[in-house]
C-alpha cells in the first residue's frame, strides 16, 4: 500500500470537491466554510448529487448523518439512495435537503431531562466543515444533533461553539498586536490513543470482560511491568500486522495515523496522531476507536479502551495535546528563539495560566467516569489535582516578570553526549514531565486526565472555552498604546494570583497532593465529587455569556454523566454477583471437596482450612453487595450516586479481595476464567 495514493481515498474531501464541482460552486462553499456561513440549499444540492455520484462509485447504495450523541460513542441510521420512478424501478437520488437536515428518532438517547420519552424528534444538521467519508460501504456525512426546540444533544454542536467563540475572542487580541491579516484562529488537537490488545477467545471467558470492559477479579501475574521491557518495545508479529491493517484503514478514511509503539504495561499499545482542528480531531478520534475495535477481531482480539481493564499496571488515558493557529501559520503557544522578549506569547501563556487555575473543576469533569476514577492517581496516571507543568524555563521568565527583575539566560542550550561522532543539539526550553495533568511540551498543552474512552470533545470543549472567557477579560486590561507595559503588569498580576496551579515536580508524590490541598487546589478524586461544579453559577454564566451551553443543557449534561457513572457500577456489581455464584463459589467449593478427600493423608491441611474461611467470607462479602445495591432502588440519583461511591465500591473492593486471595490458592484447572497471567502473557 502507497500512503500517498490512497490517503483519502475514502474521504469527499477537498480534492474531490474541486473534481466535481464547478469552480464558481467550489469557490463558494470554501467561502462558507472560511466564513463561518451557512449553505444555500441550491449549493447543498450541488454539493448532494456530487457526493451521491461519488459515493455509488466507490460502492455504496446507503448514506447516513453521523453523529455523537452524549453516550459517548458514535451514531449512525442508514437510508438507501433508492426512489421509486414511478415505474416499477428505482432511481438513485440524495437530495440537497437530505444533505443538510436529518429527522432521527431522538427519544432513546440520552437528554438529562432536555425532553420527555415520548417526545421523539430529533435533528441532524450536516457540518460542512468535517468532510463526509464512507464507512463499510455506508457515506457518512458527519452532522450535529440537536433537539426540536434546537437545544444540543451532542457533543460535536458545543464543541463548534467553543471554536466559534475563541476565534473571535483570539482574533481580537490579535489585531489588538498589529497582526491585521490574520482572519482566524483554530484550537488544534493531537490525541494519543492508548489501548489494549487481549485474545479474543480468553476474553470471552470472561464475563467481566464482555459486560464491562474491564476485569473485576484478577490476582497480579507474578510479572508485570516491573522491568520496562515492554515499553517501546519490540511489536510481536501478531500486533504488527494489527496495527499494519488499522494504519492502512485509518489512512484511507483520510485519519493522520503517525505514531504507534507498544506503551508500559504487558499487551498496551499507543497511536498518535498528527494535529488537526479540534473538530477533525474529535470526528477523526471517534473513527480511531471504533476502527480499532473492529479490526482488532480480524485478528483474534479484543481491543480493550476502559480506562483500567487490569488492576495493579497502567491504565490508558488519552493524551490531548492542545494548541492555536492562526490561518496565516502562527502557532500562539511557539515560544520562539527568546521567550522572554516575546510579548504575544507570554500573554498566551499566562491567559492560560489564569484560566486553568480559575476553572480546574471544569477540567476535572471534562473527564470524570466511573472508569476514569479508577486510573486516576495511580501507577503512572496523573493526580485527580489540576496542575501545570511549565519547565525551569519559562517558570523562571514568568517569576523574574513577577519580581521586576530581568530574566537569565540559559546557560548551555546545547547537549552534548560525549561521543565525537554523535551530533550536538539544541534542547529544548522545557523537560518533559509524564507526572502532570497539564504539561507544556515545547509549543502545546498536554492534558493527560482524559481517559481513553473517552470522546475529546468534552477536554477540548472545556480548554477553548475557559480560555475565550480568560481572553475576553485580558482585552480590558492591553493598553494598544503601552502594549509592553501592559503585557508585563498582566503577566505579573496572574503570577501573583495564579501561580499556585504551576507544579514542576512529581505529580506522582503523595507530599504534593498535601501541599497542593494546603494551596487551595481542588482535589476532586471521585466523579461524584466533580460534577457538582458543573452546574456552579459562576460556571453556568461563563457559558451563557459566550452562547456555548445553557443552563437547561448544563443541566442535563450533569445528570447523563452522574446517570452514566451509576449505570456502569450497576452493571459491574451485578456482574461480580453472577460470576461469584456462578463461577468462583462451585470452582472454589470444588477445589475444597478434593483437598477434603486427602486431607486424611496429612496431620493438618492450612490449605483447606483458609480456604474454607476464604469461602465464607466470599459468600459474605457477596451477599453484602447485594444487600447495598439493592438499597439503591429507592433512591434519587444523586443519593444513589453517593452510595456507589461511600458503600458500594468499597463492597466490591472488599469481594474482589476475598476472590483474588482464593484464586492464589487454587490449583488452576479448577480457576473457571483465564487469569491475569493469561490475558496479559499469552496472547501473542
């Protein structure tokens, strides 16, 4: 396969408008799109029987508006380009109406109360700024959706929003620094898409694994990732020919595939992909998802996406690395050649600064799940505490600009290794720091929070918007007249009020957590905590003020989420009941009967004496959580929500030990699932 043959192959993208329409028609939609305008029906039109001709050559007999509904995951009705003629045959027609508005059946997806059961209409709107692309022989033009009454029941309409509003709040500033020819401004987006790849067939064996997506039982292998060996290692020839297929698949439906390695934990791996607007990103990141799931089953896997399918290694996150362009090429986070001297760019900075320390709650609930909160905090995922990372460099410019002092040089900016024949080279102004929520890696953000499940438009929904209103307060404050001046006294205001969110240490140690509580950090470690402060007013205004989300869907959003984060913990403790009484009670109390027919051959069997106990209390502890879950019925959501949290985990935590300690001590032809050992180890 030639990646620059078929790249887009798949994809009505901006090569195919400019073959199929006429220049006047191309020229004009590129004019809407540029200027944020609507279509008129006659281009859609155009735009429709160009698309319909295009996509019956590659295959295709259907279409349908994909869109992303707050569950999280994609979704997509299928009609066929087929009418009657009026003769007995067919025609094959896509109208310029059907292109830009859909009518799904809205009444099964979650609304958070936005509308009643019965009330079932619901609207796609075609958005002309994601090219359309064909998908198991299906062309899929990606849409909004939204209620009748055109409230957002998606996470695409915020996110285009979000962008909207930042561009012009960016585009202010910027004309503010003389930088007239510049029209736009784009949020960019780069996710890191971590994974795992388990043997079908053992996963199948595993109801944990089929209901929920991750383990709730399992006793540690002996090995783990102790010794790093996996990291960057050598892909075994199964994987490779995985991730060989997943590149080439995702290449033709025109995703910027680049990276992929395998990632710390035994059987994890990792995609990255080039950067793209935010809104490409997202569309592009939900495909990588479902693409990789799909193509993971040709090969006799399952791709695992959960934030911490295994217990005691790495879960995955979703790295999102966050920055803004101009559409004159300028990249607002590049610090340049001397950071120090560059007056836009410490203004970027530290109105980022600001806008993180004023908004962690919102950024810890741009990734709050019932799996998330799992991964969190532990083995080499970022603390639930929102901090940044800005590297000794920068750190220094922003406190020498604090105390009214003149910043120092670096005084080496060049590596040496030591061999002769090995090249010298620059370093870069910041060290890249793995432990911090939020790090910046040179001319970017890296929010490491996201959980791997996760859509993206919800962190990058967040980042552009606290970061317009952060924008909009900055223009009060710049004197076009004194720009310097004005600059410093900003840069040295935030220092003095927010510099408490700046962290250039180990995120991982248990003395920042305490020092950052001792700021006045946010420590939010369960969802539960977070989403309370969704609905704060001080939130709720932010958004209205900019046209991003209201209260109604402020409000609705909060409750899917909580409705969401109860949901999953239902279904989990259900599962750990089943597979208690179903699999590990008979496998153990099997094991107890053949020790019982030996035990005359020994003075005294500790073995089956604990394992007796062990049985005892697992059957306690099984009936304990029932006991609790069945408690919940009765109640509210937010009650449930903080039941599953204060009583329910903690019981499904103390199950999990008493079977985890019984699997240890069990022969494992009796163990009725794959172990640990088995899923991580023998895959390949």
């Amino acid at each position: 396969m030639n990646p620059t043959e078929t790249f887009g192959s798949m994809v009505f993208n901006d090569k195919v408008f400019r073959e199929r329409l006429k220049k006047e028609d191309y020229e004009e939609y590129v004019r809407c799109v540029e200027e944020d305008k609507p279509l008129t029906l006659r281009l859609a039109t155009v735009i429709a029987e160009a698309m319909k001709t295009w996509a019956i050559e590659q295959g295709c007999t259907h279409f349908t508006h994909w869109f992303q509904p707050l569950t999280g995951v994609t979704a997509e009705k299928h009609d066929s380009f087929i009418e009657s003629d009026g003769k007995g045959g067919v025609i094959m027609k896509f109208s310029g109406k059907e292109l830009i508005k859909g009518e799904p059946d809205a009444s099964s997806f979650p609304s958070g109360g936005l509308r009643a059961t019965f009330e079932a209409r619901g609207y796609t709107a075609w958005d002309p700024t994601s090219y359309a692309f064909i998908k198991d022989g299906v062309l899929c033009v990606p849409t909004a959706f939204c209620s009748y009454n055109g409230q957002a029941l998606d996470k695409k309409t915020p996110l285009l929003r979000s962008m909207e509003e930042l561009n012009r709040q960016a585009v202010k500033i910027l004309h503010i620094f003389g930088k007239t020819d510049v029209k736009k401004v784009i949020p960019m987006a780069g996710p890191e898409q971590e994974y795992f790849l388990i043997d079908r067939s053992m996963c199948e064996k595993r109801p944990d694994l089929v209901f929920c997506g991750r383990t709730l039982f399992g006793a540690r292998a002996p090995k783990g990732q102790e010794l790093g060996d996996h990291y960057f290692g050598a892909v075994k020839p199964r994987v490779v020919a995985y991730m060989k297929e997943l590149d080439e698949e995702l290449w033709k439906l025109g995703v910027y595939a680049k990276t992929k390695h395998n990632e710390t934990a035994p059987s994890q791996h990792e995609l990255a992909v080039i950067y793209t607007d935010v809104n490409t990103a997202t569309d592009h990141n939900q495909i990588v998802m479902e693409m990789m799931k799909k193509i993971a089953t040709r090969h006799g896997f399952t791709c695992l996406l959960h934030e911490k399918p295994f217990a005691s290694i790495n879960g995955s996150g979703k790295h999102n690395n966050w920055s803004l362009q101009t559409d004159t090429g300028i990249n607002l986070l590049e610090p340049g050649e001397n950071p120090h001297d560059n007056m836009l760019f410490l203004l970027i900075l530290s109105t980022f600064i600001s806008a993180v320390d004023k908004h962690q709650d919102l950024l810890r609930i741009s990734c709050a799940s019932a799996g998330n909160d799992l991964r969190l905090g532990a083995y080499e995922a970022p603390p639930a505490v929102i901090s940044i990372f800005l590297g000794d460099e920068l750190t220094g410019i922003l406190s020498a600009i604090e105390k009214g002092k003149n910043f120092s040089e670096r005084a080496n900016c060049e590596i040496e290794i030591g061999v002769k024949g090995l090249p010298k080279f620059r370093k870069d102004s910041t060290d890249r720091n793995r432990t911090s929520p939020l790090a910046f890696t040179g001319n970017k953000f890296e929010f490491r929070l996201t959980g791997s499940a996760f859509s993206v438009a919800d962190t990058n929904l967040i980042m552009n918007t606290i970061f317009a209103d952060e924008l909009a307060e900055v223009e009060k404050k710049l004197d076009p007249d004194n720009l310097a001046e004005s600059v410093i006294a900003i840069v040295r205001d935030v220092m003095r009020e927010h510099k408490r969110i700046i962290f250039n240490g180990n995120g991982y140690s248990g003395d920042w957590i305490k020092e950052a509580e001792r700021l006045g950090l946010l420590n939010l470690p369960t969802t539960v905590d977070a989403l309370p402060y969704f609905a704060k007013e001080e939130n709720v205004s932010m958004f209205e003020r900019h046209g991003i989300l209201s209260r109604t869907e402020i409000e609705s959003r909060t409750e899917i989420q909580m409705e969401n984060y109860c949901n999953i913990l239902h279904i989990e403790c259900l599962t750990m009941t089943d597979m208690t009484r179903e699999l590990y009670l008979p496998a153990i109390r099997k094991y107890i009967r053949d020790l019982s027919d030996t035990a005359f051959l020994f003075k005294e069997n500790k073995t089956l004496d604990k394992l007796i106990k062990l049985y005892e209390q697992t059957e306690k502890n099984v009936a304990a959580l029932e006991k609790v879950v069945e408690k919940t019925l009765s109640l509210s959501l937010s009650e449930k929500a903080i039941v599953y949290r204060d009583d329910i985990l903690p019981a499904m935590k103390k199950l999990r030990a008493s079977v985890d300690e019984a699997e240890l001590m069990t022969a494992k032809k009796y163990w009725p699932v794959p172990s640990y050992a088995d899923l991580l180890f023998s895959a390949y």
